[in-house]
C-alpha cells in the first residue's frame, strides 16, 4: 500500500470542490487576507444579520478539517515505519481518527441542523496538506499544534455564539468537539518535545513550521484577542493542551500584529 498519499488523490465525490490554500491567499478579492469565506469582519452574534451565513460557512469549515484530520492521523499510523516513529505514536493517531470520526459525523449533523449541505462552500485542502510533510515531527506540529490548536479558538469561538443564541445543540456539540481537541493538541504538543529531545535543530524546524501556519492564519486580523475578529484566542484551553505561556504570548503578539497591519 502507499505511503505518503498526496492531497490530489483524496477521495472526493462530485459534491466537493477544491481549492488550495495558495489561491485562497493569492484571491486578488480577498486583497491577499486570510479571510477566504468570512469576508465580513466582526464576531459572530444573534443581533448580526451576516452571522447565520457566517457561522454556516464557518461550520462548512470545521466539517472539511475533520474529514482531513481524520484522513491525516489515519496516514500517520501507516507512513512510517518503526524505526522512524515509535508504536505509541501510531497508536496516539489511531485514537485521534477514531475522534476525528466521531467529529465528522457530529458536523454532518450540525451543517445540517444550522441549514446547509455538504459542498455548499469550497474545501481548502490546507490541513491535510500540512499532514502530507514527510517529517512526523513537523506534520504533528503543524496539524495537531497549528492547526488544531486554531480548531480549539475555532471551537470556543463556535460553543460562545451557541450559547449566546441560546442554541443546545451547537453549544453542546461544539463543547464535546472541542474537549476532544485539546486531547489532540496535547498529544501534538508531548510527541514534538520527544521526537526532538536530542535533536535542537529539527525542534527548531518544526516550531517554524508552526508560526508560519500561525501566521498564515491569523492574516487579516481573521483570529486575534480583538472584539471584533471573527475567532478570539483561546488561552485557557490552549494552556491545558501543552501550550506554555510564553507560546501562548508569541501566537497572541502574532495575531495582533496580523489585526492591527491586515495587508502584512
Ligand atoms: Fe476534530
Ligand atoms: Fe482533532
């Protein structure tokens, strides 16, 4: 069987359409900002007449990242070989695609329930292509520390404005979804720090793969502390995933700076 599968040959039927991550940034309408789907600044709140569109497009999102996460910690059980990951790691991701299973069939339900179906919204390939990189050391820490740790200020952005419209099911979906994340980000957080325990050079290389994800996604002031961002930053469930404070800081400082010179 194949190892290393790249993002072109993702199963995919007719409903779903695929755009790389370049284009998204290179979109001359988006003025080169990360915003992509969510074009109209601001959190996402009842009185908000854009938010039922916004949060629609957003959840269209987080069911596109679950498939793709499922489908990157699947591959990571099967890439390697054993003298390049230890088994415990394989069995780590073999317990996150079972989640990650779980949380595409909770999305299925919540597009649904919130009024929209798969494929209404382009999928950005971005996540399982940061799980093709052929290091295990950077593909944990650019999906499970970059990017799930942007699912879990995604999640507790998504579990507020269910609260706020006074919305069980969002709230509480949103709620177990991201419990499961942190899960994930610690796993990201604990596997980077052993595979690199003897290696400073390859901790280095895997942490700047990780700003630049943290970077890419915070353009355009799309996730910061400012009220008016569409994803605030969410340092508690960050600290109990293996985030320190100082890295913390670092992605807040990140974001700020994205918010405050959209353009870059
Ligand atoms: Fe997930
Ligand atoms: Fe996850």
């Amino acid at each position: 069987m194949k190892t290393q599968w790249p993002v072109e040959d993702l199963a995919r039927d007719a409903r779903f359409v695929q755009v790389p991550i370049a284009d998204v940034v290179n979109d001359p309408r988006t003025g080169g900002q990360m915003r992509g789907n969510y074009e109209q600044p601001g959190r996402l709140t009842p009185d908000d007449d854009t938010s039922p569109d916004r949060a629609r497009q957003l959840m269209h999102g987080i069911f596109m990242g679950e498939m793709q996460a499922l489908e990157g910690a699947g591959r990571t059980c099967f890439d390697f070989g054993d003298d390049q990951v230890p088994l415990q790691l394989k069995l780590d991701m073999a317990r996150q695609s079972w989640d990650e299973a779980r949380h595409v069939e909770i999305s299925v339900k919540l597009i649904d329930h919130m009024g929209t179906d798969i494929g209404e919204f382009a999928e950005s390939t971005f996540l399982y292509e940061a799980a093709c990189n052929p290091d295990p050391a950077l593909r944990l820490t650019g999906v499970n520390r970059a990017l799930e740790g942007l699912a879990i200020d995604v999640f507790n952005t998504m579990r507020e404005f269910g609260r706020v419209c006074t919305d069980p099911v969002l709230e509480f979906c949103e709620d177990w979804m991201l419990a499961d994340e942190v899960t994930h980000v610690k796993m990201g957080s604990d596997w980077l720090r052993r595979l690199t325990k003897d290696d400073p050079d390859r901790l280095q290389l895997a942490l700047e793969f990780q700003r630049t994800i943290d970077k890419l996604f915070s353009l355009g002031g799309f996730r910061s502390e400012h009220d008016d961002s569409p994803v605030s930053l969410a340092r508690k469930f960050r600290s109990m995933a293996g985030f320190s404070e100082a890295e913390i800081e670092e992605i807040a400082q990140v974001s700020d700076e994205a918010y405050l010179d959209p353009a870059g």
